[in-house]
C-alpha cells in the first residue's frame, strides 16, 4: 500500500485538535454565549426591579466563570480519552486544548470589555446597572479589564483541568489530599505574613497595585497549573 | 516479509498483578491477525501499550521501527478501535467521523458513509443516548474508514447483532483486499471470525501461547471417537490435550497432523475423527496451559 505519509506532528495536528475541540461548537461558544446572555437579561430585569437610584452591580459574569470549571474538566475526562483514540499525541492534545481555551478567554474578554464600553456610554443601559464595567476592574483602562477577564478565565479552566487530570492520575483521594495540601500551604503563607506583621503592606499591595499586577500572578498561577497538569498528562492512561 | 510491530519481552505490572509476562513477538505488515485470548488475559493491555496509550513497565515496543510513545510519525498511522471508548460529551456521530477525517490521513469519507448506511446508524443522536450496538458502530466505522496502516479493533463487536457482525466482517475484508493494511483484531467469537483472520496470536495469562498462521492450526489437532479401549491404544504415547468419556465410548484431542498410517489404523480400529475447530483447539490449549501452570505451582509449593 502506497500510504500518504503524514506530515510529521508539529503545529497541523495542534491547530485540528482546536477544530476537535470546537467541532460541537455547543460546549466552547453557544453555551457560554447563552449562560452570559441569560444573566444578562435576568440582571436587567433585576435592576428594574430595583427602586434605589444609585449605582447597581451585577456579579452575573461569574456564572460563565464556574461553566469554564466544568468544561476544563470534561476537556479532560471526555475529550482526553476521545483524542487518544485519534491517535493524537498527548503533547498535541495539550497545546490544541490550551490554545482552545485562550482563544475562548479573548472572545470571553473582548465581549466584556466591549459590554462595558456600552455600559458607559449608555450610563449603564440607562439604568444605572453596571455588569461588564466595575470601576475596580477598569481601573487601567478597556485593555487593563480585558487581561483581568481573560487572566479569570484562563485561571478557572485551568483549574477545571488541572484537577481532572489530578484525579484520573491520583484518583478522588490523592485529589483531597493535594487539595488538602494546597491549603495547608494557603494557611502557612497566612502565618508567615501574619508573623511577619505584613498585612498591611500585602492589603496595600493588592489595594495599589491595581488590576493588571493581579492580573499577571492570576496568569501565573496559570502557567504553574498547567505546567504541572501537562506533567501528569504524559504519564496518563486515557 | 516486513515486520510493522516488534514487541520484545514487554511486561506490564498493575501493583502484584501482572498483566503482561515477558512476551515478545512480531506483527507482519499487510496481515489480518486475531489477538485471542480469555478476559483478562493482557490483550487491551498489549494493544493500548503498542498505541502508546498505556505504559509498559519493562520490554520494548516498536512501531514502524519507532517508539510510539508521543511520536507524531506513528500515531497518525494506527489506529485503535476499543469496545470502551469514550466520546465527547454532547457529540453526535457526524462529530466523531469529522475528526477522525481531520487526524487519519487515508480518511474515506465514501466508505465512511457507506458504512452508516450498512449499520443503519441514527447520525442525529448524541453518541452517549445510543444502544451498545450503535455505540459499538461507531467504533467499527471509524476503524475502517480511517483505514490506518495497523488497525487494532478490541472486541469491536460488542451488543452488534449476528448481522451487523457479518456486514463488519464482509466490509473488512472488502475493503482489505482494495487497501492491504494490517489488522489486529482480538475477539471471543473465534470461530466467528476464523476465516477472516490469517494468523492466530493467543495470550492466556499474560504470556504467548500460540503464535501460527491459521491454516497452520487446521489439521493440528483432531478428535478420535470410539470405543474407549480402541481410543486409549490409538492415543498413547500421542500428546492428548483433552479427554471426556460416556460409558464404553470416549473421545480424545490428539495434537499432531494424522498421517496415512494413522488414518488407516483408525478405520481399522472402528475410530472415528472429527475436525477440531479453531475456537476447541484454543479452548483446549488454554485449558492445558493453565493445567500445567497449576502443577508448575503445585510442585514448587
């Protein structure tokens, strides 16, 4: 048999596994998209509901943030699997669900920030209701939110990702005790920073530092999860 | 004679159990091989190592001449159909075979195509919401159409009615005898699938217990039936691999092709001989490996 011999890895077979990721455009776009339109319109109603004259929050955007958890998860337990039975190497799998992913964290944060960009302009939607644009969060400017909503983003899914992969590698208990032990760290910091009588320059830090250093350790955080989660990765079993 | 897969005294352990003992052979290219074996006998765990989706804990593998572990030169050339495989989780078929267009290079979307039609697939349901058997065809059409140069297809049948089984076995070979390929197909319906396989590989316990091409195992084994005393006196000293007796009449496997001589002291002995299926010569030789294991074991306690 005269085969086609395939042109050996590299960026082609990263790029289809984005395209495998996003085949069923369900679960990457419609969804999403649907999840924020919904809070969306349930905030609007909200606001109108609501008499008091000043300015009006909604969180409603995070509800988006716990469905990239979910989606990091089945990333892995589902797609992971599937994309072994199409002979894609883990390394591919990795790089085309990553790009995937922040693909989705762009459009995620250029839809917010244009979002915000209506809520001023129109003085929140006429109403005073302010979703897209916290006056925190845009501290720095439109970019300054969107690397914040895509630093938010990029960090949940990781998450979801990260912690799927911990439990097919290590199982539920192995998951708890990493867990368990990822707040024992959390408590140690506590302590040395409260040894340390620190709070206040902590506190200060994260009052001035504004939303872009924040954004960068959230992006930190991310690169660290990732980088270990690709670890366990290479040695998992689908 | 060109070898595709080299396996070389590969074990795989899980904990104290072993999956996988030491076994060592070699796959040739443009073969349809059955994989055979009881449940648990190592095969899945053979074919995810040699696709590089489990991990071997000594011994070594090679594809192509290569490792296939994370090898972007391999993988896209094999592929493995497995009874358990999992899908996204809102795909419908149509999801599946389109990404199994985008990573198998020899993709055929005709034969693709086709296929649904034979197995009567339902393309507007979600795979999670379909029956065992069109789950189990979903696995087939991909094997087939993706038309990898080592296919490995793992019990694919699996909730498949006798024909839909008979439409896989006729579609493969069709389309075998169009595009050569290797197969590797492991199956507990051995007789089944008998005249579709031209060598036998058969794993019992972990280990390699017989390794020949079919026609090879026809006429390896026979069965004498008669009287019990006449049977007894044709088989001793001949390697019987089983015996069962009812009353005055008994019936022996006996290992080795029968020559004239045989032949004629049988008819001269009132005996009669039957064939030995390929499904009874495997049973009976598994059943004999694990026979003498025990007294291996025993004998060393």
């Amino acid at each position: 048999m005269t085969a086609v011999t395939p042109a050996a890895g590299g960026g082609h077979r990263v790029l289809n596994v984005v395209r495998m990721q996003l085949i069923n455009r369900m679960t990457f776009v419609w969804i999403p998209l649907l999840i924020l339109g919904a809070v969306f319109v349930f905030s609007m109603v909200i606001w109108a509901m609501i008499p008091y004259g000043g300015p009006k929050y909604s969180a409603g955007a995070q509800a988006l943030i716990w469905y990239l958890v979910a989606v990091g998860i089945q990333a892995l337990t589902l797609s992971f699997p599937f994309s072994q039975a199409m002979s894609v190497t883990r390394r591919e799998f990795f790089l085309g669900t990553f790009l995937t992913a922040a693909v989705s964290s762009v459009l995620l944060a250029v839809l917010c920030t244009l979002g915000g960009l209506v809520e001023l302009a129109t003085d929140g939607w006429g109403m005073n209701g302010w979703m897209f644009h916290l006056d925190w969060a845009w501290a720095a400017g439109p970019a300054g939110a969107a690397l914040a909503v895509f630093a938010v983003a990029m960090l949940t899914f990781t998450a979801g990702f990260w912690g799927a992969t911990v439990y097919k590698r290590f199982g539920g208990l192995g998951l708890a005790i990493i867990l368990v032990g990822v707040g024992l760290v959390g408590l140690a910091a506590l302590w040395l920073v409260g040894r340390l009588n620190a709070w206040a320059g902590v506190f200060g830090w994260i009052a001035t530092a504004g939303i872009v250093p924040l954004s960068l350790s959230l992006l930190g955080i991310v690169l660290v999860l990732a980088a270990t989660a690709f670890a366990m990765l290479r040695r998992l079993v689908p | 004679m060109t070898h595709v897969i080299e396996v070389d005294r590969l074990t795989k352990r899980y904990g104290d159990t072993v999956a996988v003992n030491e076994i060592s052979f070699t796959i040739e290219k443009d073969v349809i091989y059955g994989l055979l074996g009881r449940n648990g006998a190592g095969k899945t765990t053979v074919m995810s190592i040699l696709t590089a989706q489990n991990f071997a804990t000594s011994g070594d593998v090679r594809v192509f001449g290569e490792q296939p572990y994370e090898n972007a030169r391999v993988l896209p050339r094999v592929c493995f159909v497995r009874e358990s495989q999992r899908y996204p989780d809102d795909a419908k078929p149509p999801h599946a075979f389109a990404t199994a267009k985008l990573f198998f290079p020899n993709w055929d979307q005709e034969l693709c195509d086709r296929l649904v039609d034979d197995f009567q697939l339902p393309m507007n349901r979600r795979i999670k919401k379909l029956s065992r058997g069109q789950l189990s065809a979903v696995g087939v059409i991909i094997g087939l159409a993706a038309r990898a140069e080592i296919t490995f297809f793992d019990e694919p049948y699996l909730g498949l009615d006798a024909v839909a089984r008979q439409t896989f076995y006729d579609r493969l070979l069709e389309d075998y005898a169009q595009h050569p390929r290797t197969v590797i197909l492991s199956s507990h319906l051995i007789d089944e699938v008998a005249n579709l396989i031209e060598r036998v590989l058969v794993i019992d316990e972990g280990r390699i217990v017989m390794d020949e091409t079919t026609d090879a195992t026809r006429g390896r084994a026979a069965t004498i039936v008669g009287d019990a005393d006449a049977v007894d006196a044709f088989t001793n000293g001949r390697e019987v691999i089983h015996s069962e007796a009812l009353g005055r009449v008994a019936s022996a496997t006996v290992l080795g092709t029968l020559t004239d001589d045989d032949r004629m002291a049988l008819t001269r002995a009132g005996l009669d001989v039957a064939p030995v299926s390929l499904q009874q010569l495997i049973v009976r030789m598994t059943q004999r490996a694990a026979d003498e294991r025990r007294i291996r074991e025993g004998a060393l306690r």
